[in-house]
C-alpha cells in the first residue's frame, strides 16, 4: 500500500503555448494563476481559427473589439 505522506503534490510545469494571431510561444499555466487571468482585455474564447493569444495580440484585439 502507498503510504499517502511519500506521495509528494507538485504544480505541473506550464503548457507551452503559441499565439495564432503572431506565433509567439507563451507559457498557460491551468491552475487558474495564468496571467491572462489578470488582464482586464476580455475576449470570447474561442474565435474560430483562433485558440489562445499572448498578451499584445490579447490587447490589440479587446481594443479592436471596442471599437467596434
């Protein structure tokens, strides 16, 4: 039997991402701490043809979608 004080709980390392606007690779980290999670840009998600941005293409286009 697994003794459950040997098993140690560590945060898994961040997804590697890249941006389908620009191509630039970011990190998502799924614990709810991402830094996407801190912007005010909010977006629908997803867009078709479009998965996660990194945070300039996210700010360019919630500023875009304001103007609209």
């Amino acid at each position: 039997m697994t003794n459950p004080k040997e098993i140690a709980f560590t945060s898994p390392a961040p997804r590697r991402l890249v941006c389908s606007r620009c191509g630039t690779e970011f990190g998502c980290d799924l614990s709810g701490n991402c830094w996407c999670a801190e912007e005010s840009a909010k977006l629908p998600m997803p867009v078709k043809g479009e998965d996660c941005l990194c945070r300039e293409c996210l700010r360019k286009a919630a500023a875009e979608a304001a103007q609209a």
